[in-house]
C-alpha cells in the first residue's frame, strides 16, 4: 500500500507539472505570425510553441495553407490577410468567391478562421487608387461570405497604421486626416454593418525613436511615471498605447459612431536597431511586451473605455530575416527562429523556451525514461 500510495503521488506531481503551462498562462493576447524569413520552424513547431504559451489567437499576413493545415483541431483563432496587392481583384465578385473558396473554405471548421483582414496600412502609402479600392473589396469579400453562409464565423477589416490620425493628443481630440475624410467614413459605415471591429497598427516606439527628448521612456514602456492628464477630459493617461486607442475612439465618435470597437492588430518593440534608432534593445522590449502582458492579463480598459478590455496582438513571434527597411525592422520577434527567446519577458512562464536540439531532447527522454524505471520498481514492490 506504501508503493501505491508513493505512486499515486508521483503520478499527481508529474500531472500538475504537465498542466501547469496552462495555469500559469491564460492571457487574452494575440500574436503577429510573421513569415518574411527563410530560417523559421516549420508551421507545425511553431503550433507546439504557441500551444506552450496558451496563445490561442494568431494573426496572419497571408492565408499560408500551409500554416492553415498545421493548425487544424488546435482551438486556435486565425486572422488571415489579403495583401494590397489582391485589392482590385478583390473588387470582382467572381474573383473573390474565388479567393474564399480556395483559401477558406476548405479550411473550416477544422481551422478557426475567424476574421479577414482586407489589405494592410491602405493610407500609409500615395496610391489613390487603392484607397477608391478598399471598401469595394471589403465589401465584395463580405458579400461573398454571405453567399456562402460563412458571414456568421468569419468577419472582415482591414488594419490601419496610426498615420490615419491628423489630430491624436489629447486623446478626446483626435481626428482623422482631413483627406481620408470621405474613405473612412463609408469605412466606418461598413464596420457599423456589419458589426467588425476597427483595427490599428500602434507603436509608441515611434514616437520615441523621433523624439526621445521630448517623449518619457517610462510612458511609452508602461513604466511608473507622472502620466498625462488630457485637458478636456481630465481622464489621466499612464501610457501612450492607450492614449493612442483612445484618440481613435474619438476620432470615430466624430464621425457619429459610437458602437464600433477599436483593437490593436500590432504592437511590439524592436530588441535592436540602427544606430539612429534610439531605444531599441533588448531590455526596452523586454519591458514594453511584459508590462503589456500583465495589462492584458488584468483585463485592463483604456481611461476613455474603462470596461472594455484591450484587445491586441502583439508584433511579432519571431524575428523575420528578410525583411526590408531599417535593423529594427527584422527585430520585432519575441524568439529567435530556432525558438530561444530573445529576451527574457519579465514575467515567469509566459514564454516557456521551445527547444529544437537533439541534446535536449536525449535529456528529456533520460528524465522521462528514469521516472517509468521508478514506477516499474515501485509496482514490483
């Protein structure tokens, strides 16, 4: 009875230790799936590693189905994206029907598509053009959706960066760029229809970068500091990602919506950069996604919508090697393509480490390996 008793306890040690990834994490946060590299894991690593975490919500750039297969009966949320380069064909009904067909349909429902991103940053770039073909592709897609009786699980958006704003302090002021006027309120009339949400690319790590005199480390970090007070409101801001969802809070109500929901599709800090690039460390990035977990783990609100908890994706799972533009640019990724973290997050067992090598896994199975030699002894006691 000793032996059985020493085993049943052996085993609820070794069960609580397997659960415990599970208890430790639990957040609400999403997660940027990046894929502009030629080093990363393959798809179905990088479901282990996302399974680790507890992260069950995942934000594409494409519709990879390769990505797509690998995540089948994983209770995973998918974002998935149609590039700006899809737009003007996205604006055929027969060429979107098309698209769905081929790209989502086959997936579902054994892969939670749950939402299609329409193009990316639209009205960061020059081309009117593709400003004019937004909306119709949005709703082109949508229709197409709804013929196929998949409006009820999948939605459509389309993400923006924060150069949408003409006006974004204080928070209660913001407004969007008097030129974008027309295509965003026909926008905004769109995601009313059809209840989505509207989604916004923020990095307070720019308005860092560009002004590091002027803007404190510590309100951009979600570190302690004396915070804003917004003259208007006098709602008091202790960081900027929130004051930045806020002004586009208000920039909608402007526009006479009030039930449309504003959530973050990217944020992150970059762990290393140019020389010009003032901030970005490891250390920086390491404070700005941690004490950015613990907000999502509160089920924090920003000042302006108090009860409505944050929703976000954080930018990016890994670093992307191919990437263009600045250092910084290719150094976004909470890991390292062969799954070591790229700092340490702050806060224990949110990023337990995924371990590709062939010594580790020699160790584990040694462990695994002494534990059934254990129990066969204590059974034959």
């Amino acid at each position: 009875m000793a032996a059985c008793s020493l085993l049943f306890r052996l085993l609820l040690v070794l069960l609580t230790f397997s659960d415990l990834p599970a208890q430790i994490l639990g957040l609400g946060v999403g997660i940027n799936y990046g894929q502009i590299a030629n080093n990363l894991p393959s798809p179905s690593r990088v479901a282990y590693l996302l399974r680790s975490l507890n992260i069950s919500r995942v934000k594409l750039y494409d519709a990879d189905p390769n990505v797509l297969v690998a995540f089948s009966n994983t209770n995973v949320d998918f974002i998935i994206g149609l590039g700006n380069e899809y737009l003007q064909n996205m604006t055929d009904p027969v060429k979107a029907q098309n698209w769905v067909l081929q790209r989502v349909q086959p997936h579902l429902p054994q892969t939670r598509i749950t939402c299609i991103t329409v193009g990316n940053e639209v009205f960061k770039s020059n081309d009117t053009q593709l400003w004019s073909n937004l909306l119709p592709a949005m709703q082109t897609v949508y229709r197409t959706l709804v013929d196929l009786g998949l409006d009820k699980q999948v939605t459509v958006t389309t993400a923006h960066s924060l150069d949408i704003l003409g006006v974004s302090y204080p928070p209660s002021a913001g407004a969007f760029r008097q030129d974008l006027g027309e295509y965003l309120h026909a926008i905004l009339n769109f995601h009313a229809q059809v209840k989505s949400p509207f989604l916004i690319n923020a990095y307070p790590y720019f308005a860092y970068k560009y002004n590091p005199n002027e803007v404190p480390i510590d309100y951009v970090l979600f570190q302690p500091n004396q915070g804003t007070v917004d003259s208007i409101t006098n709602l008091k801001y202790d960081n900027m990602l929130y004051a930045q969802v806020d002004a586009v809070y208000s920039a909608i109500k402007a526009m006479g919506h009030t039930d449309i929901e504003v959530r973050v599709s990217e944020t992150g800090w970059p762990s290393k950069g140019d020389e010009n690039e003032v901030g970005a460390t490891p250390e920086n990035a390491g404070l700005y996604n941690g004490n950015l977990l613990k907000r999502i783990e509160q089920k924090q609100g920003t000042p302006a919508k108090p009860n409505v908890p944050i929703d976000i994706y954080v930018f990016a799972l890994f670093n992307e090697n191919l990437k263009d533009g600045p250092t910084s640019e290719r150094n976004y990724g909470l890991y390292y393509p062969d799954g070591t973290p790229v700092y340490n997050i702050g806060v224990q067992g949110y990023l337990p480490e995924l371990v590709f090598s062939s010594d580790s896994t020699k160790n584990a199975l040694s462990v695994f390996s002494l534990l059934i030699l254990v129990i066969a002894y204590l059974i034959s006691a």
